[in-house]
C-alpha cells in the first residue's frame, strides 16, 4: 500500500513540478492563457462605478462631430474648448490627441478683418493679427495661460522602421525638442542599471514647436498591448535615448496633486518603483501598470465635447478633476482591444487607469502570490493524481472538478480583492496528474487488480481479494516473516476407499468434498494453499492482516467437520463408506509470499511451523479427535473455544516437545462434562501421578464412553505404574512416523 501511494505521490509531484517549471520559464503559450482566463475574470466581475471619481473624460465623439463639425476640428475650436474646461475649475486638463501638423485654417472673420484692413489702407500688427486669429497660435496662447495645468500629450514610435525615413540628427532633434518633458531625477543604482529592460522607444512624435514651447508639461500616451493585441496593462515610463519619460496619466495626476514628478530609482532588474505624492504605485519592474478595469467605456464619467462648449455641462462637473480631453468618435485610429471591450478609446483606458491610482485598488502581482501559484500547482497536482489513481473514475473526476471548482472559485474572490494569482496553471497541473494518475490506474493498478482476481479468484473469498487489490505489494516476488496459522485437512483412509469405487464415482465424492471444505476456509478469510491429492492446505493472516487468524483456522476447522458429519448420510445413499476428517492446526513464525520463478509462483508459506501443521493433522489419527492444535493456537484463542489437552509430543524431525489438543468447539457453547476431568488428569500425568491421572482417565470415560484419547493416555498411565519412567521424564512422547 505505501509504495502505490508513493507512485502516485511520486507522478502528481512530477506532474507540478513540470507545470512549476513551465511557469517559471514563463511559456508563452501558458502565459496566454492565463492572460485570457484573467479577461474571463473580467467579464464574470460585475461593473465598478466612477461616479465620484475625481477623473472626468470630455469625448469629442460622435454627437459633438455632428453639432460642431467633422474631424479634426480647427485648433481655434480647441483652443475655445480647453479654456472653456479650464475656466470651469478643472484640476488639471490632460490633451490626450497630438497637434502634429501646422493648421493654417483662419476662420471668417479674421479673413474679413484683413479684407477691411486692406480697403482702408489701414496698417496692421501682423504678430498681434496671427495671435488672435491663426489657429495654433490661438491654441499655443490658450496652453501658455494655464501652462502649470495643461499636459500636453504626444506619443512615441518604438519600431524603427517607423521612422526609418528620418535622418539621426532629426530624430536627436525630436527626442531634444522634449527633453523638457523628462523625469528631472533618475538615479541608477550601478553602471549595469543603465542596460535595465525598460519600455524603450526610438522617437518621438511631437507636437507643433510652438505648442511644445507653450507647454510646461507633457506626457506620451501610447499604450502598448501584450503580444495577443489586447491592453491590460499601461507602461508609466518609457526610456528614449538616455531619458525616461512619464506617461501622460502619471503626470496628469501628479499635477493633479501639485507635485513635480517624483525622482526615479533604476536597478539592474529595472524600476525599484514609483512614488507619487507619499503613495506607492505598484509597477512592474518594467514601469508597467495592471489595470484594474472597471468596465467597458460606459462606466467612465463623460461630459460631450460639444455640451462643454455651449455651456450646457452640469456646474461644478469639472471643478477640481483631472480631465481627459479624448477624441472618442468611432474611426479614429486610438482605439484598442482590452478584456471589457472589443475596442476602447486610449484616453478611457487612461482614465480607467488613474482612477486605480486615485482609489488604490490595484491589481497586484506580489512575491506572496507567486509563492502561492507554485504550491497550488504542486498540491493540485498532487490531489488530482490521488483522487484520479484511487478513487472510482466518476468519483475521482467528480472530485477534481469539486477541487478545480473550488481553486477557480478562490482566484476569483482574490482577483476581487486585488491580488492576482494564477489560474492556468494549478488547472494544468491538475488535469497533468489526473490523467497522469488515470493512466497509472488504468495500465498499472488494473491490471494488477486483475492478475489478483485471475490468481486467487479460486483460493480467496471476494471480500478478501477486493481488499488484496488495494494492498498488492505483498504479493510480490520473495516472502517475508509473518505470525501466521497453518490448517491442514486430510480425509482419512481415502486410498483405501478410492479402491473399492468406481473412478467416477470416486472423482465426484473428492470434488464434492473439497467443494465444502474450501467453502468454510473461504468463509474465515483464509487462503486455500493447495490441493495435495486427497489432503487440503490452507493458512490465515496473509495476505490481508488478521489479527484473529487462530480464531479464524479453528472456526474453519469446525466448519470443516460438521460438513464431513453432513455429508455422510449423503455418501451412504451413494454407497460410499462413511469419510472421516483429520484437521491440523498450528500457529507461529513462517515465511509467507510467492515462491517460485518468475515465470511460475505460487503464494504458499513455508517453515518449521508449517511442517508442524501437517504433522499434527496426522496425530488425529493416534489420538481418535478430529482437530489437533498446537499450545501457540490454543494460548491465540483459549477464550473463544473449548479445547482440551492431548498429549506432549516430539514430533518426527523436531527436537523440541510440543502440547497439543484438541479442539472443541466454541465457547459459547456448553462445554462437554468430561472436559475438565480430562484436563485435571493430564496435569497430574505430567506431575508423575499416575495413579490419580488414571482415575480421571476413567472418569472421563465414564462420561465419554469410547474416548480413545483418554483410553490411550489411560493405559499409558498403567504401563507407567508397572514400569515408571527414567527420573528425567518430562512427559514427552516422541514419535517416529509423520
């Protein structure tokens, strides 16, 4: 039993250690999936408000298109709604779109005034003209009032084929148009740290010069997908060149609370971590941001562009919040795939983000959790090959899935909490060492069940091999000491019988015999050994433990010699002489297993107390009793049966004198008359007495009349007082025949 819980121990620790390894070396394929097991998380989680979030999204989408034109709008229409947002008391306003090209655009009225002008030959201030009129200049001025508290957004390119028709010095350019922008302080903690896997880009994509001279602050916000195309997580910094950039969500919120942006500590695993304003931002060590989506875009506060502009934005709806301005319409480009929504605005992916740092719900990968994924997928693992190797196939599925059921259940209510913790693979683990443990059932455990029932359907009782199935190591090759009971029964005088009968007749009355015998050692739980002619071996307490095993041999043999009682009457109809049953028990130290070769074994036992087993069963015969045991059987139950003291014998090949008895019947029955006088006299016999010992003899006979054990012991007694024995008589008889 213990080695078959090791193998099955052995393949669910394999099977976690495999998927333990799988994790660790991160496979792509297993990282998908937990990446998509996380979106199903997602969609099961009911939504998240934001309905007193401190971030707001003014969208320029599809109704403020149709009310105030098509897209882009006129940077003078921008510049109108930016201060529209600023004089409404926002925060601090994020420009989530990019001004990338000059809009040399004028409108209307600033065409009439230069047709005025010219009419009257009135000069004009062509610098004032041009700011009041020309549409980035209008924009660029409108930034410069409230330059603390606009961010000016841009995004990077990080494939260099995208900027390949670029010269380097014009891409230096870019990168030192910005350098503004860049985090102040950025400490590395060793010249290795400046190699660190940072999210990297080659250039940028600015906005017009005056526009970034304009601005105070900038941010990028690109996003950048995992390697399915879906957004999960947002990158804070990027590194270009030799500096490294916030994202226009981190700095949004920074100045939200009228900070600068925090210094940065750089190790040579990555960023050591962002600090923001006394709160810990849990980054990975590559800058980059779970995002703890609160639903679709829907769940995101928006006010229309076009309801801001014409002023019909509830009051106070912008006072003091960080607001996106996103372009949110449908066919604009910044779009993206996330686990809520086919497609998401960027800016609403942002918003959603900030809102995590706001409230601090994260979604957190700690050391805690990762130690957490490797012993799920080890204990999983283990489970699944135990229930699957030993349990009934349904039960064990049943279990598994309960189990799965119940691991998926607690990723759940972790990732509810805020803690992210594997789902994939503990399930794989799982499901490895369950089918591992099936097969290990089905090609190894069966079909070792199966040669137990072919091996000794005909020798054990169906309880007894159900339970050898589960313990089979006991029947392997070799043998082992064991305490066990030996029980010999032979027919008497069969030979003799066998000659005046026919063969047939004479095959019948053997099958129908034995057929009754081996019912009764099948009926205690004994192993029926073999079949030696007429003569039938058996022995309790192996394979299965039987703690009772003496008790078990002597009710057998009881059951044995009432069948021969029964069947007598039977064998008379049939002309058959009448068959008498001689039954040897004896219970000691043997050597139990299967002996033999290993194309050919039996499971038998063997030793001195075996031979001494079969030697008893021919004492019946010397003594007239039907059943002998030994003084180790009768010590192993002396409560549970009547027995009654033989003789001291020294057997033929044994030097050591032995007591035996014979066997009753059970206790719980009366016990005959004669029983305690035939004990009495053997006592007085060992003590020399024969003359007492004679006389309970007698009396025993008395009562039993054609007791042949007591008519034995009795003349022995008498043969004694004519001739005593030497003075260093022990009692012992020895006999020469076996």
């Amino acid at each position: 039993m213990l080695k078959r819980y090791l193998v099955t121990l052995a393949i669910g620790l394999l099977a976690g250690l495999l998927v333990v390894g799988l994790y660790l070396s991160g496979m792509p394929f297993l990282e998908l999936m937990e990446l998509k097991s996380r979106d199903a998380i997602f969609r099961l989680r009911p939504p998240l408000k934001m309905d007193q979030s401190k971030i707001m999204v003014v969208a320029i989408g599809e109704r403020s298109l149709d009310q105030l034109g098509r897209w882009p709008w006129s940077r003078t229409l921008i510049a109108d709604l930016v201060e529209t947002i600023m004089r409404a008391g926002a925060g601090v306003l994020a420009l989530d779109m990019g001004f990338f090209e000059p809009d040399n655009r004028l409108a209307l009225s600033a065409v009439l005034e230069l047709q005025k002008a010219a009419q009257k030959c009135r000069p004009m201030d062509l610098e004032e003209f041009i700011g009041r009129h020309h549409p980035d200049y209008r924009l660029a001025l409108t930034i410069a009032r409230h330059r603390e508290r606009i961010c000016l957004g841009y995004f990077f390119h990080t494939d260099r084929r995208q900027i390949s028709h670029l010269e380097g010095k014009a891409t230096k350019e870019r990168i030192r148009a910005i350098t503004k922008f860049a985090f102040p302080i950025v400490r590395y903690s060793s010249p290795a740290a400046l190699e660190a896997n940072l999210p990297t880009a080659v250039a940028p994509e600015n906005n017009l010069p005056l526009l970034i001279k304009a601005s105070r602050w900038g941010g990028y916000f690109n996003v950048l997908p995992d390697y399915d195309g879906v957004v999960r997580r947002i990158p804070m910094i990027m590194r270009c060149e030799e500096e490294i950039f916030p994202s226009l969500a981190l700095l949004t919120l920074a100045r939200l609370a009228g900070k600068p942006l925090p210094p940065l500590t750089v190790t040579t695993h990555g960023l050591a971590g962002i600090e923001l304003a006394g709160v810990h931002i849990p980054v990975d060590e590559q800058g980059r941001l779970p995002i703890n989506f609160r639903g679709g875009s829907d769940v995101v506060p928006v006010l229309e562009a076009a309801d801001v502009i014409n002023g019909r934005a509830p009051p106070d709806s912008l006072k003091g919040k960080a607001v996106l301005l996103v372009v949110s319409a449908a066919g604009v480009m910044d779009h993206w795939p996330t686990p809520i929504a086919t497609l998401m605005p960027g800016g609403f992916i942002q918003a959603q983000a900030m809102d995590n740092i706001l409230r601090g719900d994260y979604l957190v990968k700690t050391n805690f959790s990762s130690l957490w994924d490797l012993i799920a997928c080890l204990f999983l693992a283990l489970a699944a090959a135990v229930l699957l190797a030993w349990l009934h196939p349904v039960a064990g599925a049943t279990s598994a899935l309960g189990l799965a059921a119940t691991y998926t259940a607690m990723v759940y209510v972790a990732f509810t909490r805020g803690l992210l913790l594997s789902l994939v693979h503990p399930l794989v683990a799982l499901s490895l060492a369950g089918v591992a443990g099936l097969l290990y059932r089905y090609f190894v455990l069966e079909k070792d069940k199966q040669f137990i029932r072919r091996a000794f359907g005909q020798y054990l009782s169906p309880a007894i091999i159900e339970e050898l199935t589960k313990n089979p190591e006991g029947l392997e090759l070799g043998g082992e000491k064991k305490e066990l009971t030996v029980l010999f029964a032979d027919i008497r005088n069969f030979t003799n019988i066998s000659e005046v009968i026919e063969p047939e007749v004479l095959a019948s009355v053997l099958n129908t015999f034995m057929n009754r015998l081996t019912q009764e050692v099948l009926a205690q739980g004994g192993v029926l050994d073999k079949y030696i002619g007429d003569a039938i071996m058996a022995f309790f307490g192996a394979p299965v433990e039987q703690p009772d095993h003496p008790a078990r041999a002597c009710r057998a043999a009881l059951g044995m010699v009432l069948q021969a009682e029964g069947l007598k009457f039977h064998w008379e109809k049939m002309g058959v002489p009448p068959l008498d049953l001689g039954v040897g028990i004896n219970t000691g130290i043997m050597v139990v297993g299967n002996m033999g070769s290993d194309l050919r074994f039996d499971y038998t036992v063997i030793g001195d107390s075996v031979n001494l087993g079969s030697r008893l069963e021919s004492q019946t015969k010397d003594y007239g009793v039907s059943i002998v045991v030994s003084q180790s059987t009768r010590l192993s139950c002396d409560e549970e049966f009547h027995f009654r003291v033989l003789d001291l014998i020294r057997v033929k090949g044994k030097n050591d004198p032995v007591l035996i008895h014979q066997l009753i019947g059970p206790a719980d029955q009366p016990a005959p008359p004669w029983l305690d006088a035939a004990e009495e006299a053997f006592a007085l016999y060992l003590d020399r007495d024969f003359i007492g010992a004679s006389k309970f003899y007698d009396r025993v006979l008395a009562l039993n009349p054609g007791d042949y054990a007591a008519e034995l012991l009795g003349e022995r007694c008498l043969g004694y007082l004519e001739q005593p024995p030497p003075s260093d008589w022990d009692g012992t008889l020895s006999k020469e025949s076996k």
